[in-house]
C-alpha cells in the first residue's frame, strides 16, 4: 500500500515553505484523483480503463459479497473505518476537511491495530532517527520528548492554529507548533517542517516530506519491515507440525498435482479483431521427412487432450513451425504474426513489474513456489475465438481450444485471468505460469498457502508437483534469488553480462540493455551508465 501510494506522490516536489506544503496537503485532501487517463473504475479502483469495460463488472465482492465491484474498492460500511472523510479503507491516517480549518486525522493516543510496518531511518538534523514511514499521514511529526534530543538548545516552535490534529477515536488535538529541519534521505536533503505532538507514538514520516524523496521500494531489507511479535511459546509451531500441516494439505489437494493439463471452468479466453481486419488464408509448410511421424504424433496427442479439435473449413489457418525438443520430441508452434497477430486488437491488461511483485515481501521469512503445468493450456478460448486459431499442418487444419504460444495478446489475458482467481490472497504474487507463497510466519505461510490450492482446485488448475518447491529459505522467482534479506542477483544473469558479446545491431542492443536494466533493479549491485552516440 504504501509502494502504491509513494508512487503517486513522486512528481514536482512542491515549494519547502509551509505555506504552499500546506495548500497541495489540503488541496489533496479536498480533490483525491487518480493518474490516468480514466478515471478511478469503481469496480477495480484501476485508471487504464473505464467503469463500463472493466472485467471486474460481474465479480462479485468478497466483502459484501455484492456484484459488481471487488474488495478493494468495496464501500460497504462493515469494511470501512469509522472516520468522517470516506477514503481507502485500510489506511491508518486518514485526510479529513472540516468547515472553518484543516485538520488532520493521525494516530496519537492508540497504536494502530495494524499489519507489518515499514520503517525509514532519515538523518534530521544530523541525527538517525527511526519513522514509521505512513503514506495516509499529510503531515509529518514526532513527539516533543523524541524532538529535544535533536536539538541540544530547544528551539522555538512556528505555531498556526488552522492546523488541527485528529486522534483516531476522534479527539482533537492542538500541535505544539513546528519547526524546520533539514531531512536527509538517500543523500538528499531538503529543509521541511516537522510537526510536534505533546504526546503519541512512533515517530510518523507523512506525506509532506515522501513527495520531496524517491525510495527505493524493491530494497526490503534497508527498509526493514517489522514483523509482528512473536506468539507465546505455548501457541509457536513447531517445525513437525508445519510439515504435518503440509504433508495433510498436499494430500487434501491431491487433485492439483494429478497428472494432465488442467481446465479453467469458470474462465474463458477472449480474441478481438480490429474493425478492419481480414481473414488471412495460409497454405500447410513442407515438413522436413524426418519430423513427419513426429509431427503426426504431436497432433494425435494433442487432439486427444482436447487441446485441438479438427476442422474441415476455415476462412482462416495458420502454418506450423515444429520445434525439436531436447527429449526428441516436437512442439508446434503457429506462425500467427504474418495471419492472426497484425489484426488482434491488443488486451489492455498491465504486466507485473519486479519491483512491484518483489514490494510485497518483506515480511515473508520461507518461501513456497507453485509451477503450473502448461499454463496457458489451461484457459479455453470462447466459441467465437476458436476459428481464428485454426493451423494448417501435413494433417489438415485444427482449431485451438486452449490459449497457445505465439499470439501477442495472450500473457496479458493469462496475467488478468489468473490473478483474478487468486485476488485477495494475502502473500501470494503470480508472472504468468510460475506463483510465490510466503507469510510473516510458517503458520501463515502455510494458511495463505492452502488459500490458494483450494482456489487453483475449485478452478480446475493443476501444478507440476516435480518442480513445485515448499516452506524454502529462497527460490528462484523472475530470475532473480529471493529470502528473507530481499532481493539478490543470480550468477547465470551477471555471467549474461560479463560474457557478452559487443552488440552488432539494435536487437543485440536492446537485448544487452533489457538484461542490464533487469539486473539494475537489485539494489547494491550492477546499474548500467549508458550515453547516446551518433
């Protein structure tokens, strides 16, 4: 939540005097608007799109249990706090206007009954000061005991009675007034105000100092995310029963690790053609006479795992390319970018970026990861989507039923499909056909866990057990080695870069430089300096 947010705010840092600090606060608080070119869907909460397109308009809410919306965007007076300004439900410190000033609602008198925190260690003043870093707090502030040990005279406060402090149980409270002090961040310093409190808690990093500072979000362990305290050794799990709990969940999911592809029953794959397209007509490719059997085999087997069906007419076909595998067998490919792929109107559907899969694990102490077994022969294409899959082989022609490589639009619909199934699951993030599990301890790891086997088996999903891997110190996820210090490069990626040979063309560029800036992303380690050349 707090990656999401920080995000929105990095643009044009505003001016550090007080005043305008105080005038983009309010002015945020009276117009929250989303970046986009929609406006924020009332279904999703997402900006990509607009409300009448959106997937999400049958869903139905696991909240409310309503349809039409999902749960984070859910409105239902049971999900939300009790604060007078309506906004996003899971936030501690909400902005609230009131009539003749503005004030600010803030955690002061209670702690916050909260998930994990994440904490920032800013030098103020010269001084290392630990903050709970707070996305929904427009101000930042500390109390005046905290305060005195960063000046060795105490200085006179700047007072402005407009501003009013807001407890969570609704009290109001008068700060003490503020002062200017100079905030350093990743070796950037600004001169802010800080506001004091005559009492509260921990220290808050607001919004009025997050928009002057770029953090680094992938870099979980100098952000060092707190865990909750440790259960009572009478209620600890133990080792053995955390592999007991996984032995007896395996066996209760036994159906996801049975052998053959699975079917989503509940999901369809979706093609649309652009208004003016064509059907494009192409003719068989000659088989290489060694393949021929191979080929004809692949096809048999195919057809009879449902995955292709015969066809006798089509306005449409595709030619194959077979592809021989290391075991001897083939995989056919379509070459659908010179029939299908210029006329497919393209799935708006936003990819996840490492950073922000990589952002919601910083509590996660053990890691389990789930391979779907040919996942994208998982998801059935609709009726009216089957014809325009249609190949052309030795054989005759065949219609795909299921999604198949090679068509530009699929990992899009696969990402939204699946992550429809899994959302509002904690600890879970899914890239295509590889899925992570982790919890701020082994016996959530193994609750979030059973969550998602279940929602796999009730949608008719199934895992390669062989390359499934459970309750593990790291795993290899997006290329990249992760525990539970963050993220860490692998050798096989920096051998990529060190071995590499000098770029001949732009392709060979543009490969060299989207492993280099893939690499960058590790924080501590490699980052590419590139300049232009004529």
């Amino acid at each position: 939540m707090a990656s999401r947010d920080a995000t929105e705010l990095h643009g044009n840092a505003s001016s550090a005097q007080l005043g305008q600090e105080i005038k983009s606060i309010h002015a945020m608080a009276r117009k929250p608007q989303a970046k986009g070119k929609f406006s924020a869907c009332q279904s999703c909460g997402k900006t990509n799109h607009s409300h009448e397109n959106c997937y999400f308009m049958e869903a139905e809410c696991k909240a409310c249990h309503k349809k039409g919306h999902i749960q984070s965007v859910c409105r239902s007076k049971a999900t939300q706090p009790k604060v007078l300004f309506k906004a996003k439900p899971k936030k501690v410190h909400q902005l609230e206007e009131g009539t003749d000033f503005f004030s600010i609602d803030l955690q002061v008198h209670q702690r916050a009954v909260t998930t994990n925190k994440i904490w920032v260690h800013p030098l103020i003043n010269n001084v290392r000061i630990r903050m709970e870093l707070d996305t929904g707090s427009g101000l930042s502030l500390m109390t005046i005991r905290d305060f005195k040990p960063i000046f060795k005279k105490s200085p006179s406060l700047s007072t402005d009675r407009s501003i009013i402090l807001n407890t969570y149980t609704g009290e109001k409270v008068s700060p003490l007034g503020y002062a200017h002090v100079v905030v350093t961040v990743n070796r950037v310093s600004k001169t802010l105000p800080l506001w004091i409190v005559k009492k509260g808690n921990n220290p808050l990093f607001g919004r009025n100092w997050l928009q002057h500072f770029r953090l680094q979000w992938h870099e979980l362990k100098n952000l060092k995310v707190t865990t909750p305290s440790p259960r009572p050794p009478e209620a600890t799990t133990t080792a053995d029963s955390i592999k007991n709990g996984l032995q007896k969940l395996l066996q209760t999911h036994k159906e996801v690790f049975s052998p053959g592809i699975g079917k989503a029953k509940s999901h369809t794959a979706t093609l649309t053609l652009k208004p003016d397209a064509k059907p494009k007509f192409c003719k068989a490719r000659t088989v290489l006479y060694a393949l021929v059997n191979k080929v004809g085999q692949e096809l048999d087997n195919l057809e009879k795992q449902g995955i292709l069906s015969k066809v006798q007419h089509s306005e449409w076909a595709t030619p194959v390319v077979p592809v021989l595998k290391q075991s001897g067998d083939v995989r056919l490919c379509g070459d659908f970018k010179i029939t299908l792929n210029p006329v497919l109107q393209a799935e708006q559907y936003t990819l996840p970026r490492v950073e922000d899969i990589f952002a919601n694990f910083g509590s996660g102490q053990k890691f389990s990861k789930i391979d779907l077994r040919q996942a994208y022969l998982q998801l059935p294409f609709n009726e009216e989507s089957r014809p325009l899959t249609v190949i052309n082989t030795h054989k005759g022609l065949y219609a795909y039923n299921r999604l198949v490589f090679g068509i530009t639009s699929l990992p899009a619909v696969w990402q939204k499909t699946i992550d429809t199934i899994l959302q509002g699951i904690e600890g879970v993030q899914v890239n295509q056909d590889d899925m992570i599990i982790t919890g701020e301890n082994d016996e959530k790891h193994l609750q979030n866990l059973g969550h998602v086997l279940q929602r796999l088996e009730d949608n008719g999903l199934k895992a390669n057990r062989e390359k499934c891997q459970f309750f593990q110190d790291e795993v290899i996820f997006c290329g990249f080695k992760i525990d539970k210090e963050g993220l860490h490069k692998t050798q096989d990626k920096m051998d990529a870069i060190l071995q590499a040979l000098v770029p001949e063309n732009k392709t060979q560029l543009r490969s060299f430089f989207g492993t280099a800036e893939l690499l960058s992303q590790v924080p501590g380690q490699y980052r590419p300096h590139c300049s232009t050349h004529a």
